[in-house]
C-alpha cells in the first residue's frame, strides 16, 4: 500500500503539471478570464479524479484474488492518461468555445481520451495486470467521459437539450435495479447482447463528432437522434429484461427479435446502402469537375489551391460509394460518406440562410444507418463485424460478457 501511494504522488504530481501547462498555454491564446475559469473546472475535477484514485488504492488486486499489486500497470496507467484528457477536457465547460486552432482542442482531447480508453483493457489483459481497480476506473470514467461530452456539445449547440439524460443513462438504470431491489422487487439477470458494445462504441464516437467545430443543427440534430435511438433502444429493452416485464425465454419474444433482427440487421441497411449510392452520385454529379459550391467553400475557408484535394475526395467519395452497395466492408466505407456529407452540407450552408436541410443530411442519416446496423443482405465482405463483436485480448465473443456493467 505504501508503494501504491507513492504512486498515486506521482499520477497527482503529474497531473498537476499538465494542468499548469495547460493553463499557460490558455492564458497566452485565450483571455486571461477564460482561462483562469478553465484552470478552476479542470482542477476541481482533476481533485475528484484523484479522491477517487486515493479511496480505491485498497482494489489493486486481481479480480479473481486479494493479493494487492504494488504497480498500476501499464492498463490502469492508459486509463489514467485517460482521465487526465477528461478533466483537461472539463476544463471548458460553461465558457464560450475557445478561438482559433483552440477551438479543435475538446474534440482532441476526448477523441483521445476514447482512443486510449479502447486500448486500456486490452493492453492490462495481455500483460497479465487486469485489476479490480482498473475496471473500476475504466467504469467510472467512461460514464464521466460522456456527461462532460454531452454538456459540451449541448453548450456549443450541437447537441438538443433532450440529449443531456443520455449522459446519465447507465447511472439511472444502476439506481432504478437499487431501486426495485430496495422495494423487495426481483432483478432479473440481463441476457447476453452483440450490439451493446458497438452501440456504446459509435456513441461515444458520435459524441467526439458532436464537438467539432461547425458541426452544427439541423445536420447535428438529425445526428444526434439517429445515435440516441439505438442507445434507447438497448436501455430499454434491457430494463424491460431486469425488471421481468419482458421474457426473453419466451417463443413470441424469440419470433419477435428474429423478425426485428431480420428488418433492423438485413433489409434497413440494404435500402440505407441503396440510398448511399445514390446520393453520394448526385452529389458528385453536381459538383464534379467544376465543384461549383465546394471550390468556394474551400476558398473562402483560406485555401488558396485547393482543386487537388477536392480531386481526393471525389475518388475516396466514389470508391467509398460503390463499397458500400455492394456491401464491401460497408460499415468502414459508410465512414467517408458521412464525411463528405458534412462537407457538403457544411459548404451548402455558406450564406445568409446558414444551415438547411439537404441531400447531404440524408446521405449522413443513410451512411450512419449502415455503420449502426451493418452491412445488411446481399453483402459482398463484411469482416468487420466479427471485430466488433469481439473485445480485444479476450477469446470469446463480447456477447457472453456482462457488458452494460462495463459500459
């Protein structure tokens, strides 16, 4: 224990450093008031992440022993950098988007806080590390993660208000199984699921989306609904499970998930790739070669030659476009479509009308519908999905883990 506090020095000592480079670096491009407010928030929750660190110190221990390590390792060292890219991020909240590059710097630090957050649980597996005390973190800072996102992006307007109790989700179905076991009410063991990992992932992945800058309504809207259904979607059916409302033994349940599974997972992403093709080709018939409303777009945004790069983007468009009807790695190649969706919605949008609905919006809606619910019928490749369903360092499927508690 006391080598595991003296370690906890150092994770506090380093913290602080970063917090005080940080502030330097606000103060010199920001104003002296706003960056003084970010120093408060961030250091307040850098304070909570540390108290928690300290109380939990005692469950350094394998799951499966009592035997109390003397290191983090290297899993629950990523997981702190994790936490150390939160509460730099928490650091902005309440306050006006920075300006400049630093306007980029909350998507950065959360695409980064969720790029090692993946990468944590797999590297403590491999090296043989896993702790009580890394879940335990990795638990509580990825529900924090999202809470701080969505405050962000309902803050930077990207994100409707009715978004902010999705932050709050995994921690109200917790309560209401305390709740109902409070009451003297059964709890009933949640069933295996394949899709509660990829929803939470493309959740989270959404959410580093939602704090772009320009990322913006009626495209952010859209966005932010077609991710927030699926995340219902799994709460819901899965209180319906604990709760004993819903059986899932049961033969009409069964017939009712196959046929759902059969519209949700086969013929939607079917149309949803039809359509991709579709309105990725008009937008590359109206545009190509004289790109009329990209070209201006670019120009205006400081590039002074910027015809190469817009060549790049019709053939990654086109490519993308053709993969993903045939279904040729189709949640992958739904990606750039998305991508130049916002493009050109964002470039539509130049003017004094500023953003309106377009073909884009829906190619965005069509392209998030495949990289949700995969590939579809009819598909040529798809060997993305075994990945997806799998958690690195581990040899069975995610489907047999308790994922909800971990997510």
């Amino acid at each position: 224990m006391r080598q595991l506090r003296w370690r906890w020095l150092g994770t506090a000592l380093i913290y602080s450093t970063f917090l005080l480079i940080g502030y330097r670096l606000l103060r010199g491009t920001w104003t002296l008031h706003w960056a003084a407010w970010w120093i408060v928030w961030a250091a307040l929750v850098m304070l909570l992440e540390l108290g928690v660190l300290w109380w939990m110190l005692p469950n350094n221990h394998p799951p499966s022993s009592d035997l109390l390590l003397p290191t983090f390792g290297v899993g629950t060292t990523l997981t702190l950098i994790c936490g150390m890219m939160l509460f730099l991020l928490a650091g902005f909240l309440f306050a006006p988007r920075p300006p400049g590059w630093l306007a980029w710097l909350p998507a950065i630090l959360y695409t980064v806080a969720r790029l090692v957050d993946y990468f944590d649980g797999y590297v403590a597996r491999i090296t043989h590390h896993e702790t009580k005390l890394g879940g335990i973190l990795d638990m509580e800072l990825d529900g924090f993660g999202v809470l701080i996102a969505i405050i962000l992006g309902i803050q930077y307007g990207a994100l409707p208000l009715w978004y902010l109790p999705l932050a709050l989700s995994r921690q109200l179905f917790i309560f209401g199984i305390w709740l109902r076991q409070r009451r003297g009410l059964p709890v009933y063991e949640m069933t295996p699921s394949a899709n509660r990992r990829i929803v939470a992932g493309y959740q989270t992945a959404f959410l580093s989306l939602a704090l772009w800058p320009n990322f913006q309504p009626p495209l952010s809207t859209v966005a932010a609904t077609v991710f927030a259904l699926p995340l219902i979607a799994s709460f819901g059916r899965d209180w319906l499970v604990v709760s004993g409302a819903l059986d899932p033994a049961s033969e009409s349940y069964q017939r009712w998930r196959a046929t759902a599974k059969d519209l949700l997972e086969g013929w939607l992403p079917l149309v949803a790739r039809i359509i991709c093709f579709v309105l990725a080709s008009q937008l590359l018939w109206e545009e190509v070669p004289d790109f009329p409303t990209w070209l201006p777009f670019l120009q205006s945004a400081g590039w002074s030659s910027p015809d190469t790069w817009l060549w790049i983007l019709v053939i990654i468009t086109a490519v993308a476009a053709i993969a993903t009807l045939f279904g040729f790695v189709a949640r992958l190649a739904a990606l750039p479509l998305m991508i130049v969706a916002w493009f050109d919605v964002a470039a539509k949008s130049v003017g004094p009308n500023g953003l309106e609905w377009s073909d884009g919006i829906w190619l965005f809606v069509a392209a998030a519908i495949v990289t949700h619910a995969g590939s579809g019928r009819w598909a040529l490749w798809r060997p993305e999905d075994p990945i997806l369903h799998s958690r690195p360092g581990v040899q069975e499927p995610a489907m047999k883990d308790d994922l909800k508690v971990e997510e």
